[in-house]
C-alpha cells in the first residue's frame, strides 16, 4: 500500500530483492530460463549505468557551470540528490577514468558509448568509442522498481543540435513504456488519488517542488497506450497537464483522441491547461506553487473538453 503496488507487484519486487524467482506453474521451462536471462541482465546493465549515474552526480559537485545551471532553474541541492542529478562533462571518452574496460560491450549496449562507423577505426583498427552524453546536465531515469535503465541529458551550450537527448532504447529501457519519476511518484498517486502527467523532467521537478510529488512525465514523445495504462493503473482519472498555447491545446486533442477507444468504466482522464506561454516550472517562478496548484484544481473532464473541441 505504501508504494502503491498490487499485490502481484508487491511478490514480485520481494522476491527479487530476496533473489528468488516467483514459481509460475503455466510457464514451460524454456520460457522461465528466458526470464531468468532477462532478469540477469537487466541486473546487469542496470549496475552499469547506476555506476555512470554516481560518476555524472560526482562530476556535477566539480562543475560551477552545471551548479549554476540547475540553482538558475530554482532546484537546490536537496532537491539534486532527491532525482539523483549530475553533470556529464565535455571530455569524449570521460566514462574510460569511471570503468575500466572502456571496450566493455556492456556500455554500447546500455546505451552509454557510441560506436563509430566502419571506417572509423583508430590507430589500432579498433572502432572509435565515444561518450554518447558530453556536456550536459543529466536526468537519471528510472523503471518502477527505482532502477536506472537511461539518461535524459540537457545540453548547457545553445549551439549543440539537440537540446535534450535521451538514452537509445535497450533490452531494458522502451522509451513508450516508461514514465519519467513514476518510481517516486506512484506511492504519492496512491496516497493522493491523484498523478499528474507533465510534459518534461523539469516540469516534473518543478511540480513537485509545488506539492505535486505524484507527477510524471513521458520522455520527449507524445504520451503512448502503455503509458496510459501506467497511470490508469495507479489512479482510475489521471490529470493531463499542458501548456495552455495551441501546441498544448493539440497534445491535448491527441491524448484524447489516444484514450476514447481504450476507456474502460471506471477510468477517465482530466485535462489540466497552463496559462499561455507559461510551463509548470515557469508558472511556479512567476506565481509561486498557489498558482500550480490552482490550474491542477482546475482540470477539466474529459467530457468536457470532448465537448469543446466538438463545438469548434
């Protein structure tokens, strides 16, 4: 009840912390070795990339411009431990001082190093490695369980490329399946009969400095089925927060139209719009967490913006 879990959640996640396995009668033996594999290295890659994260969190102690960056943004230091924050610096191989096989396979498949093209062979004929996250402020993202299974980097330079860039997908990390501080969130869901579903990880920290600790997010794509069904399966009426701009406005017509054919009786949605121009962390700077609170309060039924967008 504490974490929100049903009860088959609840065995599972003992069992693993235990290390053993839930016996399954109806799987054949072939289907649980291939779990048990899963299981291994999903362990596996997530060890890699908890020790990437340590290093990324150690990195931004030693890093005034990544400090600045996020104090600029309103978040404190509590507040950096609280979602495991840190800075990836310039360097191209910074992760060859953090493990010491930089060769490791382990860190191209956790999505941690790129490899280059054929063609791009060092000296020695080997592919060219390189750090996938170089000068960013990062975001550790987490499974349910409070496993890191990827990385949300925001670039502190305004000519690189991509402003944000995440983790690729992985055996262990599904981008449409996964929300952002869900690990966190869905003990504060089930407590408040609420979530609140806001479009990125700053919003999403800066929701929860107003009050809103069960707020989510998906990562940089429009909201997805699995996704969906995360949420209805931690409250029956989740909130929908956009940005109150005709952007917003057409995220909000796109999850609407997502959820109808998978409404079941029981479920809803609620649709929360930020004043225009403004975002959560914004609205938070400028008005404080009353007024954050005052637009989650104000969300309107699914109905009912059914009904709105029917008459325009």
């Amino acid at each position: 009840e504490h974490a929100g879990m049903s009860f088959i959640e609840a065995v599972e996640d003992l069992a693993q912390q235990a290390g053993l396995q839930v016996p399954q009668d109806d799987v054949s033996p072939q289907d649980r070795a291939k779990a048990a594999q899963a299981r291994a290295q999903q362990a596996t890659l997530s060890s890699v990339l908890e020790k990437a994260g340590a290093a990324y969190i150690k990195h931004l102690r030693g890093s005034e411009r990544a400090i600045s960056y996020f104090k600029g943004r309103g978040l404190s230091g509590d507040i950096a431990k609280t979602f495991g924050l840190g800075y990836a610096p310039e360097g191209w191989r910074t992760l060859a001082s953090v493990f010491a096989d930089y060769n490791d396979p382990l860190l191209v498949e956790s999505g941690l190093v790129i490899t280059g093209e054929a063609g791009e062979e060092n000296a020695h004929g080997e592919a060219k490695r390189y750090d996938r996250f170089r000068d960013r402020v990062m975001f550790p993202i987490r499974d349910a369980r409070g496993r890191v299974i990827a990385f949300g980097g925001r670039a502190l330079r305004s000519d690189v490329p991509a402003k944000y860039l995440n983790s690729p997908e992985t055996p262990i990390f599904i981008k449409g399946e996964v929300l952002y501080n869900f690990d966190k969130a869905r003990a504060a869901a089930h407590q408040n009969a609420n979530i609140v579903a806001v479009e990125g990880y700053v919003d999403v920290i800066a929701m929860f400095r107003a009050g809103f600790t069960e707020a989510v997010a998906p990562l940089g794509t429009a909201l997805t089925e699995n996704q969906l069904a995360i949420m209805w399966k931690a409250v029956p009426e989740p909130v929908l927060c956009f940005d109150g701009d005709s952007a917003g406005q057409k995220a909000a017509y796109r999850a609407l139209d997502l959820a109808l054919p998978l409404l079941k009786p029981g479920h809803s949605l609620k649709f929360a719009f930020l004043p225009e121009g403004q975002d959560p962390d914004d609205l938070l700077k400028t008005e404080g967490p009353e007024a954050v609170k005052t637009v989650v309060n104000a969300a309107e039924p699914m109905a009912s913006v059914l009904w709105t967008r029917a008459l325009n």
